[in-house]
C-alpha cells in the first residue's frame, strides 16, 4: 500500500511539473524568434552595408516592422 501512494504521489508531481511548464510555455511563446520593437530603419542610407556588390534598402522604413535589405548585385 504504501508503495502505490510513492507512486501515485511521484506520478502527481510529474504531471503537476509537465503542466507548469507547459502553461509557461504557451504563454510566452518560447519558439527560438526574438521580437525587437523598434525601428531598425528610417531610410535606404541607415542600411549601407558598404558594400559596393549590394543594394541597399530599407523595407517597411519607419515602422516596427522594417528591416534592412542587403541584395547581391548581378
């Protein structure tokens, strides 16, 4: 009898620590992707990479969601 409640205690804990973590996950969003909410670029000149073989240009300027563009030339 008292093996079956070690048991039936240690399998309450686990679940009890599976659920936590799974609660914290889900409400944090840990998926690896990293959110910056601020703007990585106003103009086409804030993302010169000096780089003479790409083109440079800032998508969405001015905005949380901008990011800078650095294509390769053909």
């Amino acid at each position: 009898m008292v093996d079956t409640v070690k048991i039936i205690l240690i399998v309450v804990a686990v679940l009890a620590v599976a659920s936590i973590l799974a609660v914290s996950i889900k409400t944090d969003g840990l998926t690896g992707g990293t959110i910056i909410k601020k703007v990585s670029c106003y103009n086409d000149h804030d993302c010169d990479d000096h780089n003479s073989l790409t083109e440079d240009f800032c998508k969405n300027s001015g905005t949380e969601g901008s990011l800078c563009v650095n294509k390769l030339m053909n």
